[in-house]
C-alpha cells in the first residue's frame, strides 16, 4: 500500500515539473501582453497574449522566438483620423528586440503626426494605457484625457500653425496678382498704344564718328524710338536711324523686318547695315538705309506726277488718332486699310458702267488734292467716312463681289480688317468664276503687277508696317509680304 502511495506522489512531481517548465520562460523582458486586433473588421476584443508562444515561420516550419537572445516588449498602434483627438485602435501585442523600448515601462508615442502612431513598453501587461506626447514644447503642451489608458497632448502653437496655414496661402496668392498686374502694366507700357511723341531736332547730342567710315551730316529728325540723321558713305547719302540703348528691342525688330522675306526690291527702303556703338558715356544702336531727298525717315512723302501719295489720305483711323499698338500685327492690319482704298482705286478704273470717268484719289471729293491732317482726322475717325461705293457696281457681276472685300479692308476696327491672304484668296475665287468683260481684267490687275490702264501713273503705297520706308508697290509682290498675317475669310 505504501508503494502504491510512493508512486502516486513521484507522478504528481513529475506533473508539477512539466507544467512548471511549460510555464517558465527562456527570453528575457516581458512575458505577458494585451492583445487587440481591429484590422480587416475584426472585433476590437481584448485578450491577453503570452509572449512565450511567439513563433516565426521559415522554410514552412514554425519556429519558437523564445530563445535567451531575445527581449520581449509590448507594443500598441492607434490612429487619430482627420486630425480627431480620439484614436482608434489597430492593434496591440507583444514585441521584440526593440533598443528604443528596453527598460521603457510606459508605452509612449513622441512623434507630433503620423497616419498611425507606435509605442511600445518593457513589462507585463504595459500597453493597457498608451500616451501621446510630442517632443515639441514639451513642457507648454496641456494633456487631454480622451479616454481612459490613453493619453494625447495638444501643442499651444497649433491654434497658430493653423491660422498661418490658412494665411500663407492668401498672401501668396495676393502677391503673385499684384506681380501680374505690375509686370502687365510694364508691358503696356512699352507694347501699348502710345503717343507718337516729336522733340525739337536740336535738342539731340551728336554722335560720335561711325566704324562704318560714315559721317553725319544733318538731325532729320526725332521721335519716340531715336532720331534720324542724313549721313554720308563715301560714295553716297544715307540715312541713320540712331537708338537709345534702352530701346534695344525697336531697333532688333526693325533689323528683322529687314530681313523678311519679298523686302529686297527696288520699290522698299534698302536696308544698308547697322551697328552697336559704344564709348565712354553712353551706347548708341545704328541703322543705316539709303536715304530719300524729298522725305525723313518717319514720314516719307513722294510724288508721281500729280498724285501725292504716301500721305494722309491712306492712313488708318489709328494712325490718324496717333495710337498705334507696336507690333507686328498692328502694322499689318494698317497696311490692310491702304489696300481697300487702292482697291477702290482701281474699281474706279473699270469700264463696268462706260467709259472710264477722270480719275480721283480717294476722299479727293471730301477734302481735295492735299488734305491736312484735322480734316483727315475729322472725316475718318470723327464721321468715319469712305470713298462712295458707285451704284452701279452693285448691279455689275464682278464689282458687287469686290464691293465687301474692299469695305471688310478699310473697316474702322482693326482687328475686324481682313488679311492680305484672304484678300488674295477671294480675288482667286472670284477670277475663277469669271471667264470675261472687265470685271476679269481687274481681278487679273490685282493678282498682277500690270498697271490697269497704261497711259495712267502707277500708283504707288507708302507702307506702314515697313517703318520709315519709301514707297511699296500695291502689286503681288507687297501682297504675298503681308500674307503672314492671318485672319479669318
């Protein structure tokens, strides 16, 4: 009996010391946690999760973390969705081998914003509070309790950052508007519609002798871009347009417009050469053309037999009012007004009605043979008058196409003119469709540079989009120059 009793007494040993070995640990630091998982929609239920079961999987195996080398920790991780002070959890557990967390008994976050905060402790069941206290002015932070075991601190400055994140932005926005609009104002300056200003020729310096072996001879005049001088090569007369420096780009864009394509021919201004001077007070910017007689540089006036042209009487509206916007297209669109007068010109000269009348300029009736430039003004941009359109055009099958394309040319709005390529397009069309009679002698008249009427002066255009030029021929050749300028037909 008492062997049986010796028997039972070493199994219940034997029991005591397997649970005790089950139980104990190898790791060191924690061996119990407070488990949660709130991920994927699981329910947020806690559990508490022995750090000793931990394992790892390799190679399809499971292997045991609990070995001596390990430290176990506990951890928390929560978030605080669209700034709320309340968190959310995600999850909660033991750890591992974390040197940040050794010996730390209280699970502390530090960071001042994340999408999900991290704490983590070293002891039993550490992580059933978490606090959040950022680094930042630490000591001027106010704690709110949220709700229990959980700790977050509210900065002093960040009613401030808020304001300031709100204000930055307005700031910005206002100055970058007001830059616009001073950068807008500039340019309008320089580009805009502007005066055309004239100062007393005498008051101009002279310039200093020219590399050019060139010798200025006589102030022709001055205006806005420079001033024009007569000066002499040593085999001929020429004229020098002289530049500020701080007017680099007139004289570059007149360079350019030099160099277009159709500008070298006998009836345009030949270009000569231009220079950059410089000495030891100021810079000067040099063009040289050849030089007319019988007109300055701004404003050429020449004669053909009893016509005067190149005058007042083909100027746009805007260039009678003196605003004209410096720019490429502007002058484009002037050129355009000139071109339906001398349209209207050569209409007069057909036999569509009978015998072709006396020739007239345009407004001659209006304002005679040498108008000024009031009563240019005051018929053209004032009363908005043109040259009368004959009755007897609009009956003719030719001339009445012609009559909207020559009143579309000379129209009081620039921008609303048609382009030198749609005119051109419309007279193709239009000696397409007409096999005959004189209204197919006019149209092949402007897709010409055939005078209509022989025993006639050719009638020559001052052009303004060629700054201070001679006279251009009004025959294809001026038309395809201009035929850069775009617009609707």
């Amino acid at each position: 009996m008492w062997f049986i009793q010796l028997n039972w007494l070493k199994l219940l040993a034997f029991s005591a010391l397997i649970i005790v070995l089950c139980e104990s640990k190898v790791h060191k630091g924690t061996s119990k946690c407070e488990k949660m998982d709130c991920t994927q929609g699981k329910n947020c239920v806690s559990s508490i999760e022995v750090c000793t079961n931990l394992t790892a999987e390799s190679q399809g195996q499971k292997i045991s973390l609990d070995e001596p080398h390990n430290h176990m920790l506990c951890f928390a991780s929560w978030m605080t969705p669209n700034g709320s002070y309340e968190p959310v959890m995600v999850k909660k557990g033991c750890w591992m081998n974390d040197e940040v967390c050794i010996g730390q008994t209280e699970c502390l976050e530090e960071r001042f914003s994340s999408p999900i905060f991290f704490c983590c402790c070293d002891g039993d069941l550490c992580n059933r509070e978490f606090h959040h206290r950022p680094k930042e002015n630490k000591e001027r932070k106010k704690s709110v309790l949220v709700e229990p075991g959980y700790t977050k601190q509210v900065p002093e400055q960040q009613l401030i950052k808020t304001i300031l994140y709100s204000i930055v932005p307005i700031l910005g926005v206002f100055l970058l508007v007001v830059t616009i609009f001073f950068m807008w104002r500039r340019h309008q300056r320089h580009v805009g519609h502007t005066q055309l200003p004239t100062v007393d020729p005498s008051l101009a310096p002279t310039p200093s002798q020219s590399s050019l072996n060139l010798q200025l001879l006589e102030l022709k005049a001055k205006g806005r871009y420079g001033s024009v001088w007569k000066a002499q090569l040593p085999d001929q007369y020429v004229a020098v347009k002289i530049f500020p420096l701080q007017d680099k780009q007139s004289w570059m864009s007149e360079i350019d417009i030099y160099n277009l394509p159709h500008m070298k021919q006998e009836n345009i201004l030949h270009f000569i050469g231009s220079e950059r001077r410089e000495d030891t007070l100021n810079t000067e910017l040099w063009l040289v053309t050849e030089f007319h007689e019988k007109g300055t540089a701004q404003i050429v006036l020449m004669c053909s037999g009893n016509f005067q042209v190149g005058t007042r009487r083909y100027m746009a509206p805007e260039v009678l009012e003196g605003a004209i916007c410096f720019n490429r297209d502007s002058f484009l669109r002037i050129d355009m007004y000139a071109c339906g007068l001398v349209i209207w010109e050569l209409m007069t000269r057909c036999t569509g009605d009978g015998p072709v009348k006396e020739y007239h300029l345009p407004f001659e009736a209006e304002v005679g043979l040498q108008p000024t430039l009031e009563e240019m003004q005051t018929l053209v941009v004032t009363q908005k008058v043109r040259p009368a359109i004959n009755p007897s055009w609009e009956k003719h099958p030719g001339l009445s196409k012609l009559i909207s394309t020559v009143e579309e040319c000379w129209d009081q709005d620039a921008e609303a003119r048609l382009s030198a390529g749609c005119v051109l397009e419309r007279l193709g069309q239009l000696s397409r469709n007409v096999n005959s009679g004189s209204e197919g002698q006019l149209i092949d008249q402007l897709l010409s540079s055939t005078p209509l009427v022989s025993h006639q002066p050719q009638h020559m255009y001052t052009s303004s989009y060629v700054p201070n030029t001679a006279v251009i021929d009004m025959g294809r050749d001026s038309m395809l120059t201009s035929d850069s300028y775009l617009n609707s037909c």
